[in-house]
C-alpha cells in the first residue's frame, strides 16, 4: 500500500512539474540573457522626449548634405548671375517617356508664347498682343544656348517672360529643356546630350547541343 502511494504522489508531483511548465505563448523567465538591452530594448516614439541624444528629441533629422533619392543638388544659381548660368547643367539623364513628359510641360507652360514648334508662332504673339515675337527656339541666336541660361530664364524669367520657378520643380526644368535641346538638335543646334543609357540586355547562355549534352 505504501508503494502504491508513493507512485501516486510521485505521479502527482511530476504531473504538476510539467504542467509548470507551459506558460502558453509568453515566456515570462527566459532564463539568462546575453544582452538584455537587446531582448527588451526600449522603443520611442516619434516626437518623443529621447535621453539618448543631447537635444533629447526622438526624430532625427536627416544627415546634413543628404539629398533624397531621385532629387539632384540643389542648383546654385542667383538671380543676375550670367557667368554661372553658362557653366550650369545637369547630370539628369532622360529616357523617350521622360522626354515625351518634357515636350508635355513645355506645350502647357511654353508653347503659348514660343509655339508648339518652337518658332516663336505662340497663340498670344499671334492673337496680336504681343508688340515683339517671343523667342525662337530654332534661330540661329538661340541654337547654341547654354542649357544653364534656359534654366535660368525658367527659374528666373526674362525680359517679359515671368518665372516659371512655382510651376515646375528642378527635375521638371531639366526635362523641359531636354526636349528644346532634342529639337535643337534636329535643327541645327549642338549634339542631343540628355538621352538616358540605354538599359543593358541581359545575357543568355546559348543551349549546348543535345548530343553534347548526353554525352555530358
């Protein structure tokens, strides 16, 4: 009878030990950690107070000087500043949709006065009001223009041509310009420089023979 208790209470306790053992989901004592720090790591908030930065805010600002991706430079042109504007360009290169864009924006915010062949033949200068043409795009004075004086006169405007600075953004000018230098250069003007590269094809391993690879 003793023994039969004794398995008993024995079963028992080991039965009670194992069911101790499951906790469910949550391990509440994982038992000894390496790095704690790690394994309950404090998370903040955005906007929050931060003991972990001298100026205790929790939302850093971006590294001085980074740009975001797709965005060049900031341009560095002032108003007034000819020498500077011959020498600006532009390391943005452009494919046929972003071109096509580029001849879009420019029939919008230019054609009106340099004409959708960019003759000077806009709607305004030939409705009368104008008491000179606008600039034609393909005579001989405009031809060989710096891209840097374009951006300019489209940042700054020019003689009566107001700003377009709030129209279009940097990498909108860039595409407008392209599309005036492609047709430039169709017309006389200086080499089209602004065509993105094309994309590299991808190699295919030309199949090995079939009595080649049997014998492999």
């Amino acid at each position: 009878m003793n023994k039969i208790k004794s398995i008993v209470v024995a079963g028992l306790a080991l039965t009670a030990g194992l069911m101790s053992c499951d906790s469910g989901d949550k391990r509440r004592t994982p038992g000894h950690i390496y790095a704690p720090d790690m394994t309950y790591s404090r998370a903040y908030d955005a906007y929050t107070s931060n003991p972990n930065f001298e100026d205790g805010l929790t939302s850093r600002p971006p590294v001085a000087g980074s740009i975001a991706r797709g965005h060049e430079l900031p341009d560095h042109l002032t108003e007034g500043d000819t020498n500077a504007y011959k020498t600006f360009n532009s390391q943005l290169r452009f494919d046929e949709n972003e071109l096509a864009e580029g001849k879009r924006l420019f029939n919008i915010y230019c054609a009106i006065c340099h004409g959708m062949n960019l003759d000077g033949q806009g709607p305004l200068f030939n409705s009368g009001k104008f008491a000179s043409m606008p600039a034609n795009l393909k005579d001989a004075k405009y031809l060989h223009m710096p891209s840097g004086q374009i951006y300019a006169a489209i940042k700054y405007g020019k003689n009566m041509m107001g700003s377009y600075a709030s129209q279009l953004d940097g990498k909108q000018r860039w595409m407008v310009i392209a599309y005036i230098k492609k047709v430039q250069s169709e017309n006389g003007g200086d080499a089209y420089t602004y065509a993105a590269a094309p994309a590299a094809a991808a190699e295919v391993a030309p199949a090995a023979p079939a009595a080649e690879a049997a014998h492999h």
